[in-house]
C-alpha cells in the first residue's frame, strides 16, 4: 500500500477527523498537557474538563521536540485506562477549519497518535473534543518505566523545544495553575527533586 493511502496517513487522518466534525459548528479539542501551557490555538471558551478510559502518562518517545534519535526523551499521552483532567478548548467554527490545520501540523506530522471524539465531561455539560491519544501497540509507546530510567532522561534528554524535565515541569505547572493535581505528575516532580535535578 502506498503511504499516502495509507489510513493512518496524517493527511487521512485529518480527512477523516474533518469529515467527522462537518466543519459547520465549533470544534471542541481537549487538553492534557502542552496544549495546556503551549496552545497556540484561540479558543473561544475552555472549561475543565475530565475524559474516562484515558489517562495521562509519561509514556511517549521523543526523538525531536525533547529528545533525539541517539537520547530519546519522553512526553506524555493519553493512554488506554483511569481518566484524565484537563482542559476542553472551544474553537469557533469560522476559525476552526484553519487551526484545525495549524494543530495538526504540531501534533501530527509523522501521525504517531491516534486521533479521536472524546466524550469530555465539563461543569456545564458533556462535549465530545477531539483529543490526540497513543495506542500502546504504538513503536512510540514505551510503556511504564523504572524510576531509575526516568531519571537517567531527565538528566540527559534534550530536544528542539528543550529537555524532558523542563517539559514535565512545565506540565505540572500548568496543571496546578488550573487547579487539576496529577499524583502521578507530582511524584515525577518530586523524584526529580529529590535526585536535586530541581529546586
């Protein structure tokens, strides 16, 4: 099969996730980590938000934006299982179709996530966002690591848009600042404390 014909091609991809939204009513995106602090999308609206059958997980090799091929970093995902805070973000339908395009040249230019509609509920209602999940059949799936592998990342593992650790420390950051406590994002921060990689 040629690669562009491919289903998972981003490009069908997108196709897809287009068709599925109609293009005719706001776009709804959910938010778990970067697109917290890092959006670069306007939204007209965000609420909190909380998707089930997903959670939130330090569990994705990066080889470009925190890491490299020869020192991968990690970043997190939506991983099958629990559930996940966040942050559900409203893009107006006249923008939406153009920023649609924008985030999906950030999020999936090899087309490693799995798009899909997520039921997210938010103190004003269910919405269904689109959310950019990992399949733990992915290559870049690493799945649950040793704390000593992780902190060996954290010292060593450093990418286009800086190192693993500094994006965790951005995550929690902004996580705390929307009132959402990962334990599991804490406990990452303070193990990095603790080995003195942090203040």
């Amino acid at each position: 099969m040629h690669p562009m014909t491919h289903p998972r091609h981003p490009a069908n991809q997108l196709a897809r996730i287009r068709h599925e939204w109609g293009g005719d009513k706001d776009l709804w995106v959910f938010g778990y980590a970067s697109l917290i602090w890092r959006p670069e999308f306007e939204a007209v609206e965000q609420r909190p938000a909380t998707v089930y059958g997903y959670h939130r997980a330090l569990e994705m090799r990066s080889t470009v934006n925190r890491g490299t091929p020869e020192c991968s970093g990690l970043v997190f995902a939506l991983v099958p299982g629990g559930s996940c805070r966040g942050m559900a973000y409203r893009l107006d339908s006249e923008r939406a179709d153009a920023e649609l395009d924008r985030l999906w040249l950030r999020e999936m230019p090899t087309g490693v996530y799995d798009p899909k509609w997520l039921p997210c509920r938010t103190p004003q209602g269910t919405v269904h966002a689109l959310a950019f999940t990992l399949s733990r059949s992915s290559p870049s799936h690493v799945g649950p690591l040793p704390d000593d592998a992780i902190l060996k990342i954290f010292r060593t593992a450093c990418g286009k848009y800086g190192t693993t650790l500094d994006y965790l420390l951005g995550t929690a950051a902004s996580l705390r600042g929307c009132g959402i406590l990962d334990r599991e994002v804490e406990r990452l921060v303070e193990l990095a404390r603790r080995h003195t990689l942090t203040a």
